[in-house]
C-alpha cells in the first residue's frame, strides 16, 4: 500500500514518528532527555523501500550521539555513503567520542545548530571535535555544563580554547544558549570574553541572571547587532532591574522567558443567563425520581475522579443547596482522612447525634500523630464510631510524616469493629495493637469476626510488662479465623505462636519482619501457601525458605554482611539437586556500610556465589541498593551494577533498579586493532 502513496504523504506519517521535538534537542536540564531508552525510530527505515527513501532525511535531520559507540557507527555510516552527512540539520553532542567526530563534522557541512556537552571527562578525547568544528557554521550554538561539578582537564580547556576560535569564525551564528547558573561565576571567562566581540550574534540565553551579571551584561550590550538577553527564571528580576534602570542600551535588551511561557489568566468565563430565571429542573418529576437522579448526578461528580476521595474537593457540593446537601452527604462520609487521632473525637461525636451516617462510610484512613500519647491510654474512643460503621471496607494507619508514630487500636476497639463491620471489612493495615488497660485480657476469639479481611498489618503497641501474655491463657485462636486473609505482614513476634493456630487457607503474601527465631515455626504451619514473603533472612537453623514455602514466586530478603550468609544464600540446607520450580523474582536489600568500597565488594561477593542453577524460573533481581541506572558513559563505564547485569541478562535474568526498571545494554564499539 505504501508503494501507491507519495513521498509527501509518506513524509507527512513518518514526521511524527521520527523528528525529534526542538524542547528534547535543546533541554538543558541535568537530565538529558535522551538518557531513558526506547524503542529505536530506525525501524521505520526496514518496513519498505518506499519508507527507507523517505524516512532516510527525517531520521538524519536531527542526530543525537550520547556515546563513543554511536559516534564511530554514525563515522562508518557516513564513510560509506557521504550523502547522508547533508541530511543534518541538527546535532547534539553529549561527550567527545575522540577522533569519530572529525569525519562526522566534515560530512555535516549543514548543521544550523548544535549542542555541545562541556561536562568533558579527563578520558573523553576532543581530538574529532577540535578538527571538525571549523568545518561548520552553525546558526546557533548550546553549552551545557553542570553548575554543581565543574571539570578541569586538558581535553576540555583545548576544546574551550578551539571555540573561542570558532564564534569569531562562524559568520552565521547568531544565538548562544548557556546552561550554567551565575555567569559571573563561569569557569571559561576567556570565552565570555570572546562572545562580547562575536559581530553576528542576535540573541543569548542564561539560565538565571543576577546582579552579580551586570558588568558582563553591560560589555555584552555592546555587541550593535543585539537584539535579545533571555533569562529562563525571574529569580532576580527586582534587582537586576534596579541595577540596570539607568542603562538605556542594556534595559530593553533584557527578555524574561518565564514571562512568556506563563499562560494569561482569562477572565471568569461568563454564564449564559437563563431565559427563565424561575425554571427549576425536573419539577413535573415526582421528588423520589428527581433524588435518585441528582443521587447518580453526585456521586459520580464526587467519587468518579481518584482524586475526589480529599474533603476539599467534595465539600463544596454540600453548600449548593439543602438539596444538594441533603443527597451529597453520603458521599462525603464516603472516604474519610484523618491526619491525627485527636479530630476523631468530631467524628464520634457527629455518628452518636446522627447514626444513619455510619451506614455510608467505607473507608477511613488516619495518620498517627507524634502529639499522640502512647502511655497506654487510649486517645480516642473508637468503639463510638465502629458501633456505625457497618459497612466499613478499609481502615488504614499511616506514618506520620515517617516520623515511626502509628495510631493505635486498643482491643475493646477491635473487638466492637469486629462485630460491626466484620462481614466487610476487608483491609486493617498499619496500626498498634494495645491490651485492654494493658492487661492480658484480649480474647483472640475475634478473629473468628473478621470473614472478609484480606490484608493485615499485626504489630503490638505498648505493654507495661513484656512477660505478660497478650491473651487470655485459657483461649486459643480459632482455627477458623481470618479465612479470607491473602495479606499478611507482622511486626511483632508477641502474636506470631498464636496466628500460626490458624488454617489461613486463602494466605499468599507475607512479610515477617522477625528475626530468625521466630519465622521457622510460622512457615513450617503456612509456607506452602506462601506466594509472595518478605523476610530478613532466608536460612534458619536446619531450614531454607527455599524448602518451607515451595510455591514461592518473590522472595525479598536482606543480604548481610557476613561471610556464612553471603555465601550459602540458605543453599547449605538444600538437599543434592534441590531446584526451585517457581521463583521467579529475588528482591535483595542491604544495610549500607561507609565504605562504598566495602559495600560493593559485599555485593560483588554475593553474586559471585550465587548459583543460579538452584533457580531455574528465576528471571529478575532487584537490588534497592540501585536507586537508578547510570545514564551517561562515563558513569556506566564506572557502575560495578552494569556489568552486573550485562552478566546475568546472558542467563535470562535481569538485574533492575529499586522500581523495577531493567538495565538496557547500550551499543558497543569493538576494540581497536593494534
């Protein structure tokens, strides 16, 4: 079909695809936007000969090299066919790449505007770029260059010294972009001293100006053909301005580009007045069918949006009309967010005047305060508001603000909810769980309650005696408690003896934030049920998690310092040929140690002994220790995490990142012959 089209058509489809948008080239920021892979716009020059012919000149307008490797591929391209070099328009280079750029330099005698990296490593040659740069003549030239690490080397001070040249020698260069904040403080001032003579240039841009940048502004204004100064940020404005209110050449010259791009606030748009300013909708319908459509009308203007579940966005419907406020109610209590224990005592108070608002709340979530005591008293009476809560699916604590404070639930409090919203609830995450006027008076028969909970959290809050039993020794826990639990995270070891007397036939994910003492028995009971866990260690004395929990699909667990662990990963208490049929994710964390010397010989030591034969369906290890991948060539070279994963990807594994995100191998260039 795309033999039948012309090339304009097929130009106007491919344009999209595989130009490359003038915010992308000429983005400053540390980032380069180049830096995350994708998939390569060089596919589109296979599909056909058609689209080879066209797409050819929109994929070389503008090249983007961010590597030596790329730099001699693009060099061999452009030995082998010459033409290409013409189709240029656009170049951006983010390192060196050593004598390559000669040849690519000489073969692009189009190139209107290019895009220089100085941030030049003391083994990142200049060699191609101090011979090929005179052999173009850009109409706009970018610097970019990290304010925060300044390099000094001697490939970069000649490649400085080479464009002190070039902007004199350049007789079309009209626009010089920089990237580094405070030209006063500019490590190349020979340069800046160089553009102040440049006769063509029209227009330069800094990042940010200053007061400091007056003298330099000031010689910079003399340039006749000037026509603009352009500062992204507005920081300094009022000062700046000041300073320089008396020069009537520098004054108009100054161009604030945040200005420009902040959209103009229109007017409040207007509203068409009714042509009967008494109509009232759905007056002719009876009033239980104008509810039920208003009811429909609200609740998907207040809860149809994720972020609707905030007060601040639902309240105002309420004040509308009694109407309004009557039907929006509901929805309000809907989703409740509390940032402390202390407003709860509004909300008990407001069910206890009016309990038919219980019946709409769903879910409520709180935030422990550090305000909020924890001497074993309870703050909040919350069998006030469970006693209405009928309906409630989730009750989730939260950290607040990761200072280590979790509101806390005392047993009478869980014992009401139980009973109320046992049938429902189906998340009870993040709270400490208290005895009853800290004595061991909690019947663990409530968990028999909860038919519907799925996720929770079990961590005990405070005690006055550590030797007091938590329940009551008479009671044991109900070996039907929880059968709908799939989530299950533990705190504290006090309550793991008793869960263990529980079937859990539904239970998939674990985390047991134990220490090896207590997990054996706890996965001897469930571990063949256990998809997903979350453990400090894997082995324990004469146990493996590899053999307690055989349907294990992700394991996390911490790799310690310390030679037995790192060594055997728990294999030592594997039986000959033991393999592990499903586990397919491996996510490993460690303490950090000072040394990052140490810690990556740590590293190192452990992946050099795994065995990866006891895993056959293993295919990903994420390190949280890996915040991120390396994005330029001089940090990859130096990743011990690169080379990590470029040996397991070999064995169908990959390495990734504490998100999750793989490491894509880079092109390569061979070694040079000798």
């Amino acid at each position: 079909m795309s033999e039948a089209l012309p090339d304009e058509i097929i130009s106007e489809i491919l344009s999209p695809a595989l130009k490359i948008p003038e915010e992308m080239f000429s983005d400053i920021e540390s980032m380069s936007p180049f830096a995350s892979p994708g998939v390569s716009s060089s596919a589109a020059l296979v599909v056909c000969k058609a689209w080879l012919r066209v797409a050819t000149p929109l994929l070389y307008h503008v090249v983007v090299i961010r590597s030596k490797a790329q730099a001699r591929a693009l060099e061999r391209t452009l030995r082998d066919n010459p033409d290409l070099g013409r189709f240029i328009k656009m170049l951006r280079l983010e390192g060196g790449f050593g004598p390559a750029m000669e040849r690519i330099l000489k073969a692009a005698p189009n190139v209107t505007d290019i895009f220089l990296s100085l941030q030049i490593h003391a083994p990142d040659s200049t060699i191609g770029l101090l011979r090929g740069l005179p052999h173009i003549n850009p109409t706009r030239m970018i610097l970019w260059e990290d304010t925060m690490i300044s390099l000094r080397n001697k490939h970069l001070k000649d490649l400085m010294e080479a464009l002190e040249t070039c902007v004199m020698e350049w007789n079309k260069l009209t626009t010089l972009k920089f990237s580094f904040w405070h030209i006063f403080a500019y490590p190349h001032q020979a340069f800046l001293q160089n553009i102040c003579t440049c006769p063509t240039l029209r227009k330069v841009s800094f990042p940010v100006l200053s007061s400091m940048d007056v003298p330099f502004l000031k010689k910079l204004a003399r340039l006749p053909g000037l026509e603009v100064i352009e500062t992204e940020a507005s920081r300094y404005k009022s000062e700046l301005l000041s300073d320089i209110a008396s020069d009537s050449r520098l004054l108009p010259l100054l161009r604030w580009r945040e200005e420009e791009l902040t959209p103009i606030d229109d007017d409040e748009p207007m509203i068409i007045r009714p042509t009967n300013p008494a109509f009232q909708p759905l007056a002719s319908s009876p009033p239980d069918v104008v509810d039920r459509i208003w009811s429909r009308i609200l609740e998907f203007a207040m809860l149809a949006d994720s972020g609707s579940e905030k007060r601040a966005i639902r309240l105002p419907f309420l004040l509308v009309s009694k109407t309004f406020h009557r039907l929006a109610l509901p929805y309000l209590y809907r989703y409740l967010a509390f940032p402390g224990e202390g407003r709860l005592h509004h909300l008990a108070d407001r069910l206890t005047v009016n309990p038919d608002l219980g019946v709409h709340i769903r879910e409520i979530e709180i935030s422990g305060y550090p305000f909020d005591r924890n001497d074993g008293t309870p703050t909040v009476d919350w069998t006030r508001i469970f006693r209405h809560t009928s309906r409630l699916t989730r009750l989730i604590g939260r950290d607040a603000q990761w200072t280590g404070h979790f509101p806390e639930l005392f047993w009478p409090a869980l014992e009401a909810l139980g009973e109320a919203a046992g049938g429902t609830l189906q998340e009870l995450t993040g709270f400490k769980f208290n005895a009853a006027d800290g004595n061991s008076s909690n019947s663990p028969a409530v968990f028999a309650r909860f038919r519907a909970l799925r996720s929770f959290t079990w961590e005990c809050g405070y005690r006055p005696m550590l030797t007091t039993p938590f329940f009551f020794k008479n009671e044991t826990m109900p070996p039907n408690g929880l059968p709908a639990l799939e989530s299950l995270r533990v705190e504290s070891s006090i309550w793991l003896w008793d869960i263990e007397k529980m079937d859990l036939p539904n239970l998939r994910q674990v985390d047991l934030n134990l220490d090896r003492y207590r997990a054996p028995s706890f996965l001897l009971k469930h571990g063949n049920k256990i998809e997903e866990l979350s453990v400090k260690l894997t082995s324990f004395t004469g146990h493996s998690v590899l053999t307690l929990c055989p349907r294990l699909r992700v394991l996390a667990c911490q790799v310690e310092p310390r030679d037995d662990y790192v060594k055997d990963f728990g294999t030592d208490d594997l039986p000959a040929g033991f393999q592990h049929a499903t586990l397919a994710t491996l996510i490993l964390s460690k303490e950090p140690l000072p040394s990052k010397v140490k810690d990556e010989k740590d590293w190192k030591q452990f992946f050099d002994t795994l065995d990866l034969a006891y895993f056959p369906a293993l295919r990903e290890i994420r390190v949280l220790a890996i915040a991120e991948w390396p994005t330029t060539e001089h940090a990859i070279s130096k990743s011990p995490w690169v080379k990590l994963a470029e040996r397991l990807v070999r064995n169908g594994v990959y390495l990734t990142d504490k998100s999750g995100g793989r490491w894509h191998p880079r092109l390569k260039a061979s070694r040079a012959r000798r």
